[in-house]
C-alpha cells in the first residue's frame, strides 16, 4: 500500500505536536530508538526529523507533508504548499518571535546601531535578508547553539527566536527588533499535493488539525434551567451559533448547551447559577469543526 509520508518535527516541538494529533484522532507511539513512529492509521507513515529540515525534505519529495515553522520555512526557501498556519508552541497556543537582541549595557539601542556589527544566528539567510531591507552592512555567522551566551564576548547581538523573552533576561539580554513573527505551518510537497488521495489525505489532517486546535481554549457548558428563566439567562451565553435548547421529561425545563472561551467559565457560572441555572456541567473538547 502507498503512504504518505508525513514529517513531524522532533525536539521542543514533539511533544505538543504529537499531543494535537492525538487530539485530532490521531495516535503516534514514538519508540526511544526509532526516528519512525507507529501511527493508527494504515495510509500514513511518519518520520520524526529536525523542524530545521523538514521544509527542504518536503520540497524535494523525500517528505509528502510535514510541519515545520514559517521561520524555517522562510530561511531554506523551500517552495511547498502552505496548507493552514497551526498556532502552537513548545508552551502553549502563541506564536515564537525572530528577535534582535543585545547586552542589557550594550550601546546598541536600534537596528541602524547594527552597522558594522557582528551578530550570531541560527537563522543567517533570514536575518541577512532583514538587514539588507534597512540598508544595514553587519556580519551575520551562524550559531551552533548556547547563542545567548555570546554577546558581548564573542559577537556584538544575537538573532534568536524566543517564545516569552524569560531566557533572554535571564542571560542579560534586551530586545531591540523582532525580525519575523513564526507560527508551525502544515506543508506539502507541490507534486504529492496534485496526486488526488494525497490531496485528500492531507486536507483530512489539515481540518482535524485545526479542529483540535479550536478546541484547545474552549470548553462545553451543559446546564438544567426553566423555561421562565431563559429570557434572563440566554443572553448571558455565547456560542458558535446560538445556544442548544431540547426539552427535559420535566414540565417547563430544558437543557441548554453551548461552547464557551475556558477562561471565561470562571466568572459566568457564578452568573448563571444566580440567573437560575442548575445542574451545571462543563466538559473538555477535542475538536471544533465549524
């Protein structure tokens, strides 16, 4: 049997990738000494690879699709199809920045103080390409790791991607420009992107995918409430569309369902418990599918 061969990245981003999937129906067992993970669905076959090389796997065929970030995307230049932008993180639902940053002490205040400066990056093709838009002659050489440790020693700033900043201050480290804003994106391969089943395949994982992800910060809310109380407790709910009613054995109540922001659960039960409602329940979810 024909598979497609799907590329998930391995390091920071494993773990939450694996954990969408899941979330989205499929489940990946991934062995200690196997780059080739078991996966619950006889069309694909998976290959654990670094984020970094996914893009150019993809690009040549050796991959069908695979997910790797915009900034890796952008700095191979890999032409693929951009299938749907997926907004995870090694931390959470947010997207990792691209950063220009320097010493806490350093002179450097803006990209223009850059001029004839020295700067480390594992991203180099992304980070020249930027200073050449602003007109700014710097050396860009690239960094094998620890870039953070670099400034002022060994080089004058540094480009790295961050999530939250924290590992930048904790090395005394300001930020003075993002470069590039980068998201995971689910790619294909232009010619397996034109084989019909794989098409097909793909935009089955594509929409599960971002279903799992919609349901990532929502909950359900499910609650008992009489019929004289909806005028004041309807208006109180958001949803999809509009809340769902059915009617209960009891005379006069009905059962009210909707989908709700989590955080926002917090302070409306409170709300609705005083507006009438009982019996409330709310419920996790795997996927939305609008």
């Amino acid at each position: 049997m024909e598979k497609l061969k799907l590329g998930l990245p391995a390091g920071s981003l494993q773990k939450p990738t694996i954990e969408m999937f899941k979330k989205a129906g499929f489940n990946i067992h991934v062995s200690d000494r196997s780059y080739f993970p078991d996966i619950d669905d006889e069309e694909i076959e998976c290959i654990l690879i670094r984020a970094q090389e996914i893009p150019r796997y993809t690009q040549s065929g050796i991959l069908d699709a695979g997910i790797s970030g915009k900034d890796w995307i952008t700095e191979t230049g890999a032409d693929v199809v951009e299938i749907t932008d997926l907004t995870y993180s090694k931390q959470g639902l947010r997207p990792i920045r691209l950063v220009l940053a320097v010493p806490r002490d350093s002179e450097i205040n803006s990209v223009e103080d850059l001029q004839g400066k020295k700067i480390a990056t594992e991203l180099v093709e992304v980070t020249k390409r930027y200073l050449e838009e602003k007109n700014i002659q710097a050396s860009v050489e690239f960094s094998w790791g620890a870039t953070e440790v670099k400034p002022p020693a060994l080089v004058d700033a540094i480009a790295e991607l961050t999530e939250t900043g924290r590992s930048l201050k904790a090395n005394n480290l300001r930020i003075i420009e993002t470069i590039l804003t980068s998201t995971p994106r689910f790619i294909a391969n232009k010619d397996s992107y034109k084989v019909d089943w794989k098409r097909s395949k793909i935009e089955q994982i594509s929409m599960l995918l971002q279903a799992a992800l919609m349901a990532e910060e929502k909950v359900g809310l499910k609650m008992n409430i009489h019929k004289e109380k909806l005028p004041a407790i309807l208006p109180l709910l958001p949803a999809l569309r509009r809340p769902t009613i059915s009617p209960l054995d009891e005379e006069g109540w009905v059962a009210v369902e909707t989908v709700i922001d989590e955080k926002k659960v917090r302070e409306l039960v409170c709300k609705l418990k005083q507006a009438g409602a009982e019996g409330i329940i709310e419920y996790s979810l795997n996927k939305i599918i609008p």
